[in-house]
C-alpha cells in the first residue's frame, strides 16, 4: 500500500512538471511580439553597423535602412532567431554619412510584427576613424505613440520588391498607421485589372502582398494602396507612381530586395 502511494505521488508530480512545463512554453506564443529592449548600435564603423535589441519572444530579424529618413528601401536580415536577442549587420555603407533604420520582428512570415518606435539614424566615422561601439541610435521620426493614429495616411517606405520568381512577386511597403494592403497590377500601365491583397491590419505598420499566377519573362506594372485606416475615417493613401518589374525566365533565379522602376 505504501509503495503505491508512493508511486502516485511520483506520478502526480511528473503530470504537474510537464503541465507547468508546457503552460510556460505555451504561454509566449499567444502574446503579441513586442521590442523590449533597443534598437542600440553595438558597433559602427567607417563601412558596417550591427545593429541590436530584444523582444519578449522568438522571432525574425529585419532592419530597413537607407540614407533619405522618408525612403528606407535597403534590407538587412539574419535568419528566423531561436531566442529572444536579434543582431542584423549592415554592410557596404559609405564612411560620414547618416543612415537611418527602422528594426521589425515578426513570428512566421505573416504573423504580427513589431518594430521600432519611430524611424532612427547614426552617423558612420570617416575613414580611418576607431570603430564606435554601444552607440544609442537617435530617432529621427517619431512614429504614432499609444495607438493614436490621427491625421494624413502616408506611405512612409517602398514599395520593395521582396522577392520575383518567374511566377509571383512580394511587394513591401510602409505607412504611419495601420490599414489595408491591397496592390492593382497588370501588364498594361493603363489597365491594372488584377488585384492582390492581404488581411486587414495584418502586418501592423508593415504591408505585404504576393502577387502570384504571374507569367515569366514579363513586365509588369502596378500601384499599391492603403486604405480603411484607423483613426482615419476611412482615408485611404495610393503610391505616387505606377512602378513596374520584370520577371525572370523559367528556371531562373529569383530576385530578391529589388528597387521597382
């Protein structure tokens, strides 16, 4: 009698470890990703930055960067991270120059993103100057604070091409506030009948569409919109061009990070 109670016991203890256990793992994934520490530059020198900060749960690791605060068409990653600490290094920049970054984190390639409280810059030394190190990255534009997303809708980055395949194409861009995803296309830049579009609010302040079905070796052009924004009463913001792209023949390579014409 002893011995099976002991053994209950044992057993009871086991069933709460485990139950602990997968509560604890659990737990993180019904949360939203959010940035908890940085961005901070951890190095900057004449030619690369690494760039640094945390979140409250794995999670991808992306930095959109240029030289124009308005314009952050270049892209830095590292592969999906399997902790919390995330470092994307840019390369190939130019010696005393301000660049300006926005980071993003994101679980899986559509789930909910965060990123960076506005649009932040750093200065690289001139040639030959020591490398910085630890260096608090200064925010150049405040980004909408505490969910109050009045005023004007603007596209705030890209469009980019994310990736072409002689089948379909990502596009990627930026607004101030939240809203709809929604790309016209088409291979007449006077007929863009086609129509593609994510979910509502789906990658925050970052907007993602394929394109798919498309033909290979063909150029195609398109705009994108967001629209139905919050806080916004249903305003709506189009990009200021008609942009096109081309897709590469059948077993080529596909594109990655491409500037539209």
């Amino acid at each position: 009698m002893k011995q099976r109670l002991i053994a209950l016991l044992l057993l009871l203890g086991v069933g709460l470890a485990l139950s602990s256990s997968m509560t604890a793992q659990a737990s993180p994934s019904g949360q939203g990703v959010q940035i908890t520490n940085g961005p901070l530059i951890e190095t900057v020198d004449s030619n690369s930055a690494m760039i640094a900060w945390s979140t409250n749960q794995p999670s991808s690791s992306r930095v959109w960067y240029g030289t124009d605060a308005n314009n952050l068409t270049q892209l830095a990653e590292s592969p999906y991270a399997t902790g919390n600490n995330h470092r994307v290094q840019l390369k190939k920049l130019q010696p005393s120059t301000t660049y300006y970054f926005q980071v993003e984190s994101a679980r899986g390639q559509s789930g909910p993103e965060a990123e960076s409280q506005g649009v932040m810059s750093f200065k690289t030394p001139a040639p030959g100057q020591p490398t910085i190190h630890n260096q608090r990255a200064q925010v150049a534009q405040e980004g909408p604070a505490g969910g109050e997303e009045n005023g004007k809708v603007e596209i705030t980055n890209g469009p980019v091409l994310e990736e072409v395949t002689s089948n379909s194409a990502k596009v990627a861009w930026t607004t101030n506030v939240k809203g709809s995803s929604r790309v016209t296309y088409g291979t007449d830049p006077n007929n863009l009948t086609q129509l593609g579009e994510s979910p509502w609010g789906q990658g925050g302040l970052t907007h993602r569409v394929e394109l798919k079905d498309l033909k290979p070796n063909t150029t195609y052009y398109f705009r994108v919109e967001t629209g139905q924004t919050e806080g916004t009463g249903g305003a709506e913001v189009e990009g200021h061009k008609i942009m096109s792209f081309k897709t590469p023949a059948p077993g080529a390579p596909p594109v990655k990070n491409q500037q539209p014409q």
